[in-house]
C-alpha cells in the first residue's frame, strides 16, 4: 500500500484508528498530512497549481491538487523525522490548514 502512517498516542484516549501523520504516494509525489495541537495540516505549494495529480495509481488510487503534492523525498523525510521527533510541523516548510 503507498501510504504511510504514524500514530505518537496510541492509549491516550483517542480514537487510534486516525494516524497523527499521514505521507500517502511515492515514485515522487507525496500528500503531507498531519496533526498538531488542535490544527490540521496539509504541505502546500500555491506555486504548483490546482490541477488533481494521482499519487496513487493502483486499486482505489487518490488524488490531490498539485499544489499538496510534494515532488521531493528528502523533503518528506525531514517533515516526518521533525513530526516524528517533536510532534509538530517543520518550519520552513509551506502548510495549509486541511
């Protein structure tokens, strides 16, 4: 499956079946979504446009606008590492409420 999901509190009393961070695609286009604090946040790159792109293209597949497609792996790497460490989002990184 071309997704990823981590969960930071599982048993806290929260409903575990929604992961905190969310990379969903590969062969260089990934959707970005996570959760800090009491926001929602999806990658955004006005630059790139509104047109759907597919970053999963076998079984029920998903698209998003180009704008949330993020083209670089090491990008979403250091997104995940930041989230994966700290729990929040990496700065210098263009987001959008979701």
């Amino acid at each position: 499956m071309p997704f990823v999901w981590l969960y930071r509190n599982i048993g806290s009393g929260f409903d575990s079946d929604i992961p905190d961070f969310e990379v969903t695609g590969g062969n260089g286009l990934y959707f970005i979504h996570l959760r800090t604090g009491d926001r929602e946040l999806m990658f955004s790159d006005r630059s790139l446009g509104d047109e759907d792109v597919d970053v999963w293209i076998n079984d029920q597949g998903a698209s998003f606008p180009a704008r949330n497609v993020c083209r670089d792996v090491d990008t979403v790497l250091s997104i995940a590492k930041r989230y994966f460490d700290n729990g929040d989002a990496l700065e210098g990184i263009p987001w959008e409420d979701y």
